[in-house]
C-alpha cells in the first residue's frame, strides 16, 4: 500500500466504517432474530443473541499450508477478522490491538482468523512477517486464497474489498464466534482490546 497520508486515510476509514455498518445492519436485516441490547461487557456496534445467527462456513488455507475449517473450530471461541499484510494504515494498527486481545485470552482456548483481503500480494513469507511485528503469539492462523476462494467469505461476513491502484482497500472489522459457530458480536475498528477481550471472554463459558 502507499505510505500514509492523513487526508486520504480518514476519507478511506470513514468509508470503511460506513460500509461496514451499513453491510452489519444489512446483515441484521437478515436475520429473523432481533438483536439484543448489547451487553455493556461487550462493547461491540452489533450483537447477537445465542442461536440466532449462525456464522458463515468457510475453510481455507493458512499460512502453514493447513487448511482451517470454522466447522473444525466448534467448541472454541473465535475471532474473524480481515487484513492485508502489505497494508502500512489501519492493518498494522489493529495488528497491535490483537497482540493484546491475544495474549489476554491466553487459557480460554480462543483462535483468531485473520481473513486475506489482499490475494494479489498476501503470502505465508508476509503474513508470517505481519504477525512477527505485530508480536503475536497464541493461536492465529492467516488464511489466504484466490480471490475467487476469499471473495465468499467476504461477502459472507459483509465486508467490501476493492483493489485501486497501488492499494487495497476494505474495511475493517472482527466478529466474535461463539462455540457453537453463531455470530455474537462485531466490532468496527477502531475498536480496545478490552472491548474485544470482554467480548470473547463472555462466549468462552
């Protein structure tokens, strides 16, 4: 991505957030459930009750080569999110809140899922370096793919990708999984640690 330039990145992240509120309510508007209040240890811009939305299927590969199925993660809280490991705005930003929301989750067997929004660059070697510098440790898995494969999982979850020159732009948002595969809670970024971090404690038990 080009360096960072302030006016442009508040007109992309204004976007971004407005995208992916109108994609959530979108999403709820799908729904048959309405949402519940959120619950203040949440945190969150969406929530959803136990049961009522289930959240999207996918199974792609990581940056080991392994496939990861959400189907193979029932049982564990999880987190989703989207990023671009060539990004140098918003990516490398969140990437230093999860290192947080990682190493506070340490003991409650919670994976995070970080979805490619960048298939024409993304690579084991960049997503490795990513997750290097971000210092992440605990389970995290950088899933990549054709843009044919990822574009499902986009769309599943709501989340707007386009490839300008130079740059890609998406927009940024984590879903909090349940271990039963719903949907609980999703987060606009920026968002704390703590927000997320109470958020997926709350799904653990």
């Amino acid at each position: 991505m080009h360096a960072w330039r302030p006016p442009r990145y508040a007109l992309i992240a204004a976007a971004a957030a407005l995208g992916v509120l109108i994609g959530l309510v979108a999403a709820l508007l799908r729904s048959s459930h309405a949402p519940a209040a959120p619950p203040e240890s949440m945190r969150a811009q969406v929530t959803w009750p136990p049961g009522t939305k289930r959240a999207p299927l996918f199974a792609l590969r990581d940056q080991r080569g392994q496939v990861v199925s959400t189907a193979s993660l029932r049982g564990r809280p999880v987190l989703v999110t989207f990023l671009d490991s060539r990004c140098r705005s918003a990516c490398p930003v969140e990437g230093r809140v999860l290192s947080t929301v990682l190493d506070e989750l340490k003991g409650t067997n919670t994976v995070l899922l970080v979805v490619s929004v960048n298939p024409w660059s993304d690579t084991p070697a960049s997503a490795r370096d990513f997750a290097a510098h971000a210092r992440w440790h605990g389970d995290w898995h950088w899933l990549l793919g054709s843009k044919a494969t990822l574009a499902p999982v986009w769309r599943g979850f709501g989340i707007a990708v386009k490839r300008v020159p130079g740059d890609v732009v998406h927009e940024v948002a984590l879903y909090v999984v349940d271990r039963h595969g719903d949907l609980r809670a999703a987060y606009l970024f920026p968002f704390s640690a703590d927000a997320v971090t109470s958020g997926a404690r709350s799904v653990a038990g």
